[in-house]
C-alpha cells in the first residue's frame, strides 16, 4: 500500500474563541486484498484484488468560551471521496474483472458534524452533545444506502474532594 496524504490549514484564537480550518488529500494506491476460501479439504486463494481510493475534504473546528465555566463547542467535516481504481483476478479460473470504480467508498459518509456545550466549575459539571455521521453506502457496490444517524449524549457529575491532592468524581451519561 502506498498512502499519500497531505494537510494545508490554519489555527486562530481570542481569549474566547478559537478554531481551525484545514484542507486534506489522501490517495491510498496499491491496496491488495487476497479473498481465500476451503476446496478440497485446502485453504486456495480465489482472488487478488488491487484497488486505489481517493478524498479531499475540509474541516473546521470553533470553540467558544461563554463564561469562565461554560464552553461551546463544533466541528464541521466535508469528504468527497471515491474509489479510483478496483480490479480484481480470478487466481482460480483467470481473467480481470473491474467493479466499482468511481463509486464512493463504503462506510464513508460525506459529512461529519458535532455540537456541544460543556459546563464545569471545578465541582459540578455537565455536558450536551450532538454528534451526526452523514448518510453512507453499505460497502463499494453502492446499491444501499444507510441513513444519517445524530447521537445525543447527555452527562453530569460531581466531584468531591478527599485527602491531600487527591479527588472522587460521581457522573452519569446517557445517549441515544
């Protein structure tokens, strides 16, 4: 496998606010797959598949500071990607075979996203949070589509001081 990857962005900050945006590339070549099976009582390799896969994406990530013990936050993920290349030989009777090709990758969505908001005193502390995965295909075939899931979460606690230095936090956290 031959990855090659890069990142060009940039990190910004106030005393309340700070985020970051960043553009990506990544280009995964060469990658071999060898799909084996049991005939005849032996392990045979039935296939060999070589596939390239390529993305470029942009995120963005902002942090806001409400007051000295409260804090939002998000992130922002955009990928548009793809499957470059996919051949497959048949090491048992021959022949190349190309599928997929251009289709998007399987269990990648297209876009990623969170919110939340934190709250933390130093003793009491809770959090809200939102976390979407964007629709995604079940594998390269692209024939089925999962949809868009948002995870709710939902925390808080307490934390207690004991002896010297030392602390006992109590919490919960509940999600859909």
């Amino acid at each position: 496998e031959t990855i090659i990857q890069g990142e060009v962005g940039a990190k910004f900050g106030t005393s309340k606010f700070s985020g970051s945006v960043a553009a990506y590339y990544v280009n995964l070549s060469d990658r071999i797959r060898i799909d084996q099976a049991i005939s005849g009582g032996e392990l045979v390799d039935q296939a060999r598949s070589e596939q390239s896969t390529k993305t470029i994406g942009l995120e963005a990530t902002g942090n806001y500071r409400i007051t000295r013990a409260l804090m939002a936050s998000a992130t922002l993920t955009y990928q548009d990607h793809e499957i470059a290349t996919n051949q497959t030989e048949d090491l048992v009777n021959g022949g190349i075979t190309t599928i997929n090709e251009g289709n998007e990758i399987g269990r990648q969505p297209n876009l990623l996203g969170s919110l939340g908001l934190n709250y933390d005193d130093r003793y009491f502390d809770a959090t809200f949070s939102l976390n979407y995965t964007g629709a995604k295909f079940t594998d390269d075939t692209n024939n089925v589509e999962l949809e868009a899931v948002t995870i709710t979460r939902l925390g808080a606690g307490y934390t207690f001081e004991t002896e010297g230095d030392n602390s006992l936090r109590v919490g919960f956290s509940v999600f859909n």
